[in-house]
C-alpha cells in the first residue's frame, strides 16, 4: 500500500469511526426520550454493526440493563459465541466498572466512547478496571470520539430532571 492509500485508509476508518459514534449518539437520544439516562452503544464487526441499543433499565426494571451490555448481549447471540474478538464497542459515555468487566469477559477488541465519566467511569476515571491486575482482557481505549455532543445531550437531560 502506498503512503496515498494509506492516508485514504485511514481517512475512511476515521470516517467510519465518526459514523458509528454518531449511530451511538442516535441511540442515546433516544435512550433521553425514553427517559432514560442517554447512554448509546454500538458493536461493529468488520465494518458491519452486530447491534445498536440505548440505556433501558427504567424500562426493563434492570439495573443491568446499560447500553454496552444490551449490544454485547445481542451481539454475543447474533454470532453464537461468548467472545467477541474482533469487535469493536462504540458508547458515548465511559463504561462504568460492571460494563467494563462485560468488555473484558467478551473479549472485545477495540472500545470507542465519547464523554469521560469522573464519577462513575471506571475505564480512564475510578477504578480503571483495565490496569487491574485481575483483568483478564484489555481492549484498546479511544477516549474522546463524539464527546462534546455525548456531553451535551447528559447535561440537558440532567438538567431537564433538576428543572
């Protein structure tokens, strides 16, 4: 390949990279229509998306039931396999600690996600799950992609329930 199409490449990965966080994001709004905290996921494998979902623990009455793990759930199922290597999760807000051990357990690859989470992210902030030595697994970390919209749709929700 050539330095041209190498820099082609990487433009459409990058391109891609943007499309999925922005399904994500589409996710998470609809979790904040729902009443929900506005979390969106997506899991994609080899360009393809395996599963999309927002937060549905109002909905489902499940604690559990966080946007990462809806995806990785219905991902792990489209596949029939518990691994998901070759994966690749897309969340707009930092996975917490119960999220970031269900990465870790399916094994996946790569994890995109928008806004840090200082208070209950447990990937960079908190616990930092990933540099536990415990941790069986460590994806790669993209922090940062589609923040300030992931951002912006937590603080007017949350303002919208102070209001």
């Amino acid at each position: 390949m050539t330095s041209n199409d190498s820099d082609t490449a990487n433009a459409r990965s990058g391109g891609a990279r943007r499309d999925f966080m922005r399904l994500a994001l589409m996710e998470a709004a609809s979790a904040a229509a729902r009443g929900e905290v506005p979390v969106g996921a997506v899991l994609v494998k080899d360009g393809t998306v395996l599963a999309t979902d927002g937060n549905r623990t109002r909905e489902l009455s499940d604690p559990t039931a966080h946007a990462e793990m809806l995806v990785i759930r219905r991902a792990a199922v489209r596949l029939g396999n518990d691994r998901l290597t070759d994966c690749d999760l897309y969340v707009t807000l930092e996975p917490c600690t119960m999220c970031a051990a269900a990465i870790s357990f399916a094994r996946l690859r790569r994890v995109y996600y928008g806004a840090a989470d200082a208070k209950g992210g447990a990937v960079e902030s908190g616990v930092r799950f990933f540099a536990q030595p415990t941790c069986h697994h460590r994806p790669d970390l993209y922090g940062g992609l589609g923040e300030s919209e992931a951002a912006d749709l937590l603080r007017e929700f949350f303002a919208g329930r102070r209001g």
